[in-house]
C-alpha cells in the first residue's frame, strides 16, 4: 500500500493528488492529518497522474503535509442479521452506544443490478395501515412509491406512521410454514437534530425499533456523506431480502438533501451543469437508487422503496420530482390545503397514482371488491371536487339533490377516510367498509363502476332521521 504526500489542491469537499501509478474509479481513501486523525473518502475521478478524492468527514485541518493511502477496494458495509434494531450514523458506523457489529460478510455498497429476466413482478399486497394509500394507492412488494410533499408539511410523519405501522398480511396456510419475517430501513439525509431527535424517540417509544435499522446523516454532517447513506441503507436492505429472507420496506428522506449533495459535488468538481445547476447524469444517479427495489425469482424476500422528497416551491416540474416520477411507479401527493384544514394525514388521492395497485389488490390478495370501490370512490370524489368549484359560483341551491349528495360526499370523504390521524392503524377490511359506508350516501343508480352483486352484498341504505330516532 503506498502512501502519498502529494495533495496539490483543496476544493469544498474534494482533495486532489497527484499520483505516479493507475487508481481505482470509487476506491476507498484514508488520509492521516497532522494531528494524527484519519479522515475516510472515495475516488470520485481518475486520471493518469491525479485523482479526485471526495472526503467524507469533510476537509477542514486537511493541508498539504497530509498522508493519502488507496486501500485498493470500494467501500464495503457489514452486513449481519444483528444490525436489526440498531442506529447508525450515514458512513454506517453505530451511534447507539451498542456493542461492535461483527458482520456476516461485507458486500459492496454499489450493489448489483437485477437482471431482468430474473425480476418477479410485483403483484403482493403491503398494508401501511393508511386508507389513503392502502385503499386508493396500494403498495406492493418490490414496488418503489415516492411521496411528494413539500417544505413545512408533515411528510416525516406520515414516513413514521407506515415505519410503524407496515406489514405483510399473513400468508396462505400451508403456502409457507414460516412465512417471511418483515423488516424496515429507514434512511435519513440532510434532516436537523430536532427530526433526528422525533425519529428516535418514535421507533423507541413505539417499539418499532426493533425490527428496523436506522441510519442518519444530519444536516451538519457532510454533503458528501448523504451521497453513500442510502446506498448503505439499500444494501442492508438487499442483505436481508435476498439472503435471509425478510421482506424490507426501505424508507429514504429527503431525496431533495441527496440531489442538492450532488449538485454541491458537481460544482466542486466545476462540471457543466445541467437543469437548474444539477448534474446531468442525476437521472441516471438516482435510477441506480430506485432501481434497486425489487423481487427476484427463486428468493423469498423483497426490497419495497418509499423514497420521500420536498418538492422546491411546490413545484413537481422541479428536476427532482419529475425524474423521480420517470424512474419510480406511482407517487403519493402531500397537500398543502389539506394540511391547512388539519386533514392527518393530508394526502390528495386524486393526483396520487400507484401503477402496479391493479395487479395488487382483488381476491386472494385484498379483497374481491377492492378495485370496484376504488374505482368508484374515485370518481365520485372528483366529482364533488369539480362542483366545489361550481358552488363558489351559483350557490349550492342551484345543484340539483344528487350533486348536492356529491358534494357531501367530498366532504366526509376528506374527513373519515383520509384523516385518520397519525396513530390510527387501519387494516384492509377497516378501510374497504368505511369505503362502502361512504358510497351508501349515493344512490344506487349512481354507483356505476361496480358489479351489481358487489352493490348488493355490501351497500348499505341510509338511515332516515326518523329511523336513527326510533333506534
């Protein structure tokens, strides 16, 4: 191993060498200050005689004098089953005063990609516990789900909510003897101590730590660390789907910390920019992140991704939102005048989306009726939100009894099925009979998009004033 004394320039949080012999693209770097400290980094550009370090720890105290050694390898995370339950920080090092991780094996922080031949497609059922998502916008294993929220809004809450509440509903008696055990990684970035310090006294308090590992990258802690925190996530992630089984739900915020880290190392490193001043290759730098969710033929486990971003200035034409929908399968959308009307939580189904919910719910899965009670949920929602509009302008007695009932339907739609507060856990047959309890407020001629043996199975008439009296 040879160790340099050739720093030539420092730049933000780059160190650049001069070298007399070939070095590997992302090998790991120590560099040994004067002061005796060892910070870690990684080759972030070669060339025949200088490379690029970017620092993890940062560069402050580092000058000319300092030591570099290559190690010859890529970073590598330690990987073991034991890391359930515990709290690292984003270079994957223990913060939770525990013991050391003696790890299984060390894999590669890159990962490797899923062949497609191989990839299963996504077809089971996780439930969050949120009607709003369970009911309207259903996760799938091996499915990658963003939320789209924005700054100020309750997006970490709601990410809480489904760490503790997720679960893989049982399987077929005799399908599996063990079934597969579920597990969550939740991956911070960028997030200030106060989030840290909710994060953890949530999983502690609510016990959900114990099935989860956790790692924090804080908003004081480097850029250039927040680039590897979620790839360490994401191979702890893969360690305990594909090799020992577990079904793993992979939550990442705030993706927006992860793409402004890129855009400060492009800047450092003078690269031309591209949209807004992010770097051109971002599309394909988080594609390599939300690719890696997935099923594989043969293998019990999967790997679900809910990446979380803050869209800047509301705005989901931002490069962040919008490759993010390119890649991924769907999104849930955080609305702001929910929020402001103490919807909990206040997700907008109508421009949420789920692409792979069809191939997720209905019998055997959910249940026989989940599809036609979205479908119908959903148009009679729209509907009413179209004549909000409407009544700003004529007044309400202008519409006739059934936009009226649409109307109503609106309303308590917002208020039962989708604010359900932070610490209510629905399962699927809650959330499908609160559904038809809403739909039993139309008539029947208007529920249209359902089998009419589903209508007579389930639909219920409502009550006169009369008849509530008498009961």
């Amino acid at each position: 191993m040879k160790e340099y004394q050739t720093i030539t320039e420092i730049s933000g949080p780059l160190v650049f060498v001069e070298t007399d012999e070939p070095v590997g693209y992302d090998e790991i770097v120590e560099i040994e200050t004067g002061d005796g400290q060892t910070r870690r980094g990684q080759v972030l550009e070669s060339a025949s005689d200088y490379v690029a370090i970017q620092v993890f720890e940062g560069t402050e105290g580092i000058d000319r004098e300092a030591s570099v050694r290559f190690l010859g390898e890529t970073m590598k995370m330690p990987v073991t089953e034991d890391l359930l339950g515990r709290v690292m920080d984003g270079t994957g090092q223990p913060i939770d005063g525990g013991p050391e991780i003696v790890p299984d094996e060390r894999q590669d922080i890159v990962g490797a990609a899923i062949n497609p031949f191989s990839r299963e497609y996504p077809e089971e059922f996780i439930q969050t516990g949120v009607s709003a998502i369970d009911g309207m916008n259903t996760l799938v294993r091996g499915q990658k789900l963003p939320i789209f929220s924005a700054s100020g809004l309750p997006h970490n809450d709601l990410a809480l909510q489904i760490a503790r509440q997720a679960s893989v509903p049982e399987e077929e008696e005799g399908e599996d003897d063990d079934g597969s055990e579920f597990a969550v990684i939740f991956g911070a970035m960028g997030i200030t101590a106060e989030e840290a310090n909710e994060f953890m006294d949530d999983f502690e308090r609510t016990g959900a730590l114990e099935r989860s590992v956790v790692f924090m990258n804080l908003a004081d802690d480097p850029a250039v660390e927040r680039t590897i925190t979620p790839r360490l996530a994401l191979t702890t992630a893969e360690y305990l789907a594909f090799e020992k089984d577990y079904h793993v739900l992979v939550i990442l915020t705030d993706m927006t910390n992860y793409c402004e880290a890129l855009r400060e190392i492009g800047a450092a490193r003078e690269e031309v920019p591209g949209r807004r001043g992010y770097p051109g290759y971002m599309y394909t730098d988080l594609a390599q992140l939300y690719e890696r969710a997935g099923r594989i033929e043969g293998r019990d486990g999967s790997v679900t991704q809910i990446p979380i971003l803050t869209m800047p200035g509301d705005d989901d034409t931002h490069p962040i939102p919008d490759l993010t929908g390119y890649i991924t399968e769907g999104q849930i959308y955080i609305d702001r005048d929910l929020n402001s009307q103490g919807v909990q939580p206040p997700i907008n189904v109508l421009p949420s989306l789920s692409r792979l919910m069809d191939d997720g719910i209905g019998e055997g899965l959910t249940r026989a009726d989940h599809a036609d009670v979205k479908d119908q949920i959903f148009a009679a929602y729209a509907e009413g939100e179209d004549l909000r509009d409407l009544v700003n302008i004529v007044g309400r007695e202008a519409l006739s009894e059934l936009d009226n009932k649409y109307l109503d339907f609106a309303d308590r739609f917002e208020d039962e099925f989708v604010d359900q507060g932070f610490d209510t856990n629905r399962d699927i047959d809650e959330t499908l009979e609160l559904g038809w309890d809403l739909l039993s407020m139309l008539p029947k001629d208007a529920l249209n998009r359902i089998d009419e043996e589903l209508i007579e199975e389930h639909y219920r008439e409502e009550e006169t004033a009369e008849e509530v009296a008498a009961d």
